[in-house]
C-alpha cells in the first residue's frame, strides 16, 4: 500500500510541476518546442543516441561482469534500448531499469544479484553526474552560483549538514561490517568489484562521462534548435542543472522538475524563461526519438514470445522400432567321457602234484 501511495504522489507531482510551469508561461513554449524540431535535430538525436546507449550497455555489461555474471554487448544494448523506451513512455521513468534488471537475473539465475548490477550501473552514472555537475555550478558563472553566492551562511549549513549525514552512513556502514553483518560484507563487495576495482572501475567511469557528454550534446541540440544565442559557457551550468533534476523521483515519463528548473534557469540567467521550457520540451522529444528503436526491439520479442507460446508444448517421440529376439546360442557344456568297465583280476588255480608210491599196510 505504502508503494501504491509513493507511486501516486510521484505522478501527482511531476504532473503538478508541469500544470504549474505551462499556467506561468502559456502553452505557446510547449508547442514551440515541437515546432522547432527538424530532420537534422531527429538524425543528430538518433545518432547520438545510439552512441550513449551502447556506453551504457557496457558499462552495465563491465558492472555484470565484476560480480560474477555473464552478459554480452550485443544483449545489454537490445535490453538498453528496451529500457530507454520504456522509462520514456511509462510513468515513473524506471520502470524499463527494473524490467532489464529482473530479465537478467532470472536468465542467471540471481535475481537478486541481477537488480544489483542494474542499480549499481545507475548509481555510477548519477555520481558522475553530480561531481561533473557540482564542479561546474560551482566554478561557472551561473544563477545557481549567484544564489549561492547570496545565501552564503545557508549553503554552508546545509554543506555542513549534507557532509554530517554522509560521515554518520559511512560509520554506520563499517560498524555493522566489523559486527559481521553479512549482508553488509556483501554490498561493500559488490561495490569494489562491480564500481571500484582495477578490471571494472577505469571503463565505468570512461564510459559514465561519455554518457554525460552524449545527454548534454543532445540538449545543445535542442538549444539549438530553438534558436538560443548563448555561448556554450552559459548553456552547459544550466543544462547540468535539467539533467540533475532529471534524476528526481518526481516525474511523468522524464516530465515534469526538467521543465521547470529549465524555465527558472533561464530566467535567472537572463535569458527568456519560456525559451527554457522550449528548450526543455525539445529534448525532452529528442530523447523519445533516440529511444525508439527499443520500440522496435520490444515489437519484435513480443511476436517471438506470442509464436513462441503457440508452439505444442509436447514432445513427439518416435514410435518404437519392434525387433525379433534372437534365440540365445546354447552354453557350451564339458564333453561327458563314457565309463570304461573295471577288470577286477581273479586268483589263478592251484595246481595240485600228481599222488604217486604205495600205502603202507
């Protein structure tokens, strides 16, 4: 139930960030950044596309592979784009993450195991993500800077706080490893051999700053599409900024904190705010389009699973072939001797003398 409700309330609010944005601004910006859109804008999205999403495949397959599961290139990229599409036309915008993530655990047989490797894949992106983004907010002229800037004591408190919780996790973490926990030994062995070690950590962190360079040359695309004339310099803090909002749980498909940290953005800069939300509803397009061959790969397994499920689900077994029984040979038996009689030698006679002479009278 308690999910039921946390689902709800992030639809409800990705859905009220974008009622409140188009109500300050006007449906004009919406339909602008449809408007400005150009084969070139589509191609560039589609080739750019395929670029980020083969990164991430194998930076999925490096982060499979690191706790001990088999993945291909080739089957990481149609999970890929499978999933991209997914988070793209479904609510919530992970809904494709957790379905490639629960394929393949049960293709390995560790589901568990498999959901693992796909939050891990993420996790390392969003690091890469906010250092990348908090290196450039911070060091580059922007409205972001300038509102640090001017709350100074309040930034420092909350740096203060953020850097507590943080030390007060990593306490926490290496007491219940030196308690033995060993679901706690696991996951900080996951960690190192799925993010951090020599095999797997070099290629993960390649591979997640390609993949921010690839969202951030798509959202140029989109700028530039929409007509802005603002240096590279200007865009990149703002458009770091979308892609952090980005991530929020709070969201329609990717809609809703892009949009409107786009409009305040801009605003802030200088610029005009509803070329903010043009600019943020043209990428927000252009991303759809690079995610549509995972539209194609989903048509195409679904057809496999349906031809695949028509099938009999018997085995035909042949018919037996009848084979006459050959009469075993006789066993060879010793050769009987016949009795031979018995010679039983009998006493020859005695001869007696011849009586010869006279009797006396």
């Amino acid at each position: 139930m308690n999910r039921s409700i946390w689902a709800w309330l992030r639809l409800l609010g990705g859905a009220g960030i974008l009622a409140l944005v188009l109500w300050r601004l006007g449906t004009g910006a919406f339909v602008d950044g449809i408007r400005v859109l150009d084969a070139g804008a589509l191609v560039a999205a589609l080739a750019i596309g395929a670029a980020t999403t083969v990164l991430s495949a194998w930076r999925w397959c490096l982060v499979a592979r690191g706790l001990g599961m088999r993945l291909t290139l080739k089957d990481a990229t149609a999970d890929y784009y499978q999933a991209l599409f997914l988070n793209a036309a479904l609510p919530g915008g992970i809904l494709g993450d957790v379905g490639r993530a629960v394929r393949h655990g049960k293709d390995e047989g560790d589901l568990g195991r498999g959901v693992r490797a796909v939050v891990l894949e993420r996790t390392a992106g969003q690091i890469v993500l906010l250092a990348v983004g908090a290196a450039v907010l911070f060091t580059v002229p922007s409205p972001v800077l300038d509102l640090l800037r001017a709350n100074g004591p309040r930034v420092a408190a909350v740096t203060a706080t953020v850097a507590s919780a943080g030390v007060l996790i990593f306490l926490g973490m290496r007491a219940l490893r030196n308690r033995g926990s060993a679901r706690a030994r696991t996951g900080m062995a996951e960690v190192r051999a799925g993010l951090l070690s020599r095999r797997s950590g070099p290629g993960v962190l390649v591979a997640s700053a390609a993949v921010l360079a690839g969202h951030l040359a798509t959202f140029l695309v989109a700028a530039y599409a929409a007509g802005t004339a603002a240096s590279l310099l200007q865009l990149a803090p703002l458009l770091l900024l979308a892609l952090i909002a980005m991530g929020l749980p709070v969201n329609i498909g990717g809609w809703g904190p892009r949009e409107g940290v786009m409009a305040w953005a801009f605003g802030a800069a200088g610029l005009s705010a509803a070329q903010g939300l043009t600019i943020a509803v043209a990428y927000g397009i252009l991303a759809f389009v690079a995610a549509l061959p995972g539209a194609a790969i989903l048509v195409v397994r679904l057809v496999a699973r349906r031809a695949d499920a028509r099938k009999p689900r018997f085995t035909i077994v042949p018919a037996p072939v009848l084979v006459a029984p050959v009469p075993a040979a006789p066993a060879p038996t010793a050769p009987v001797m016949a009795a031979q009689p018995v010679v039983v030698p009998l006493p020859l006679p005695v001869r007696q003398p011849a009586y010869s002479g006279s009797v006396a009278a």
